[in-house]
C-alpha cells in the first residue's frame, strides 16, 4: 500500500531526524514543509504562522531541546522550560488550524520509568525517570500525555512513536550535545587522522544502549503512521554494550590506539532496551524490515563524517 499523506509538516525537520526524513518523504511523493528555527515553538504567534501556511494531512512533530551526555544534567530548567512551551504550542495550533491532520509526536525511552530494562508501552508513567535524563524525559511525557488529552477532547488523531538511541548521516558531532555512537565516532577519526594514541571512553563500557540507525528508525516511523494508540515503540529491541560499540567505531575508523575507559565520567542510565512486540503486531516491526547491522550502520556513519564534518 502506497504512502498516503500527501502534504506532510515536519517539525524540527532541520535538526537530524528531519534532513534524513524529508527526503525520503518526498520520494514518496508526499509535498513536506520542514521548519527548525524559522519558526519558534516557543512563541505561540511564531506557531500559529507556520500552522496557517497550508493544509497539512500529516504532522511529525520532532522539534524538541536536547543534547546528550551530561547536557540533560546541567540544563534541566531551559529544557524544562522551552520543550514544554514547544509542545504545548503545537498541540494547541494543531487543534486551531490543523483538526484534520494525523499527528506524531516523537517520543524517547527516556520517558519511561528508569529502573525497566525491557520496557515496554504499559510501562509508561508508572514509575520515576531515571534522574539523569529526568527533565527531558518528563516533557515527552507531557507531550504524550497533551496528545492523548487532545485527541479525547476534541476528536483528532495521532500518537506518540517513542525512539531509541538515533545514528547515522547529519548526526549532531558537537562533543558539548552529541549521542554516544556520534561522539565516539568523531573521538576515534579525529583521533586516527591526528595520529593520537589514546582514545576516552566515558563509563566502564558495561552501560548498554538500544541503538538505530536512522533509516531503519525512519522506516519504523513511517510504518506507524496510522497507528491511533496511546504510544508505541519503535526500537531495534536490542542493548548494545558500549565496549562492543567502541571496540567496532574503532575498527572501521582506522584507529589503533588504544581506549581508555574512565569510569569518572558521566555513565547515565545503565541499560534500557524498548520491547517491540506491539509494533510487530501492529505492521511486523522489525521483522519484516531490512535492517542495518551495527557494523553497517557505523560505517555508513564514519564515511559521512569523513567527508562532510572532518
């Protein structure tokens, strides 16, 4: 069955997620309008402007305020702060301008419980959020729970499609806001090209992550969007140790030094893995989908941050 949206608004669609999507929403003949900081969510007026542009029949709402490693820990109040007004906004301009439109909000394993290591969709708000990624975690929340609120009061439809650890082209390589798969790709080619002999690793390299490559989250993504439930994962369902991350990032760089773990650094949370078994259910993710490997992942990774960012 074809792609049947055919005018599609993406917000945040010039941050990672969107300069991988809007392409391939476009070759699927759908007309994207992908906003980043053009227009500011966090002025309500600024958001009623970009709702007013056209009439849309699919919203991926992926504008958020984030960073990784400790950014989460030093920068609660301006996430606190802005990602609430981002989202109140939005849910609010959907409901005035856009009642007819599917919407999706971009959720994060983030907002679940932080002591779960399989979570799953029934695991949602029934638990604290682990307090590294607190804050952040309970603003998806609101906006999961602003979708909900939305879609009974008023009768519209969406949901919320919670992601796993993104990688892959146009990933963020700022060391003060990158994910771990892009950091340590920028630490191990920064380090081969520079002929340095030592790699950091932050953490003892036990921590695990779920990651996905972003054409596989994408391909998820898509396959979700008639879903109408309350909230759905979308994950690769599989941790990855970050020593087993590393020990890959630094085949496929080049690099041969050696890594240093230091156990003094920021660690987060120890491992957490979403359970996709509704999504299998649903539209067979991800087992009738052709994923990448890690291997295949990270080197498609390392060969555009070589050419584009080193």
């Amino acid at each position: 069955m074809g792609f049947k949206y055919k005018n599609v608004l993406v917000t945040g669609g010039t941050g990672f997620l969107g300069k991988n999507l809007v392409p391939v929403l476009q070759d699927m003949g759908a007309d994207v309008v992908a906003t980043g900081r053009n227009y500011d969510l966090t002025d309500l007026s600024a958001a009623e402007r970009l709702f007013n542009l056209k009439e849309y029949d699919l919203i991926i709402h992926a504008a958020v305020y984030q960073g990784a490693g400790d950014f989460t820990v030093k920068y609660p109040a301006d996430q606190f702060f802005k990602n609430n007004l981002i989202h109140t906004n939005t849910l609010e301009c959907w409901k005035r301008h856009q009642p007819n439109a599917k919407l999706i909000g971009i959720g994060s394993s983030c907002s679940y419980p932080g002591d779960i290591e399989d979570i799953s969709e029934e695991d949602f708000f029934t638990g604290p959020l682990h307090p590294s990624v607190e804050t952040y975690g309970l603003t998806k929340c609101v906006m999961t729970h602003g979708i909900k609120a939305y879609k009974k009061q008023y009768g519209l439809q969406g949901t919320t499609v919670a992601f796993a650890t993104l990688y892959g082209p146009h990933d963020e390589f700022d060391e003060n806001r990158s994910h771990v798969v892009a950091a340590l790709v920028k630490k191990f080619c920064d380090a081969e090209k520079n002929g340095l002999l030592q790699v950091e690793v932050w953490g003892d390299g036990a921590q695990k992550r779920e990651l996905i490559f972003i054409e596989d989250q994408i391909s998820g993504l898509l396959g979700a969007c008639d879903y109408n439930g309350d909230i759905l994962n979308i994950g690769s369902g599989i941790g990855t140790k970050i020593s087993t991350l590393a020990e890959v990032v630094k085949k496929l760089s080049g690099f041969k030094g050696e890594i240093y773990y230091n156990r003094d650094r920021f660690v987060g949370i120890r491992s957490k893995v979403l359970n996709t078994k509704k999504a299998k259910d649903l539209f067979g993710w991800p087992d009738n989908y052709e994923m990448h490997t890690l291997e295949e992942g990270i080197k498609k990774t390392i060969e555009w941050y070589k050419e584009y960012k080193q």
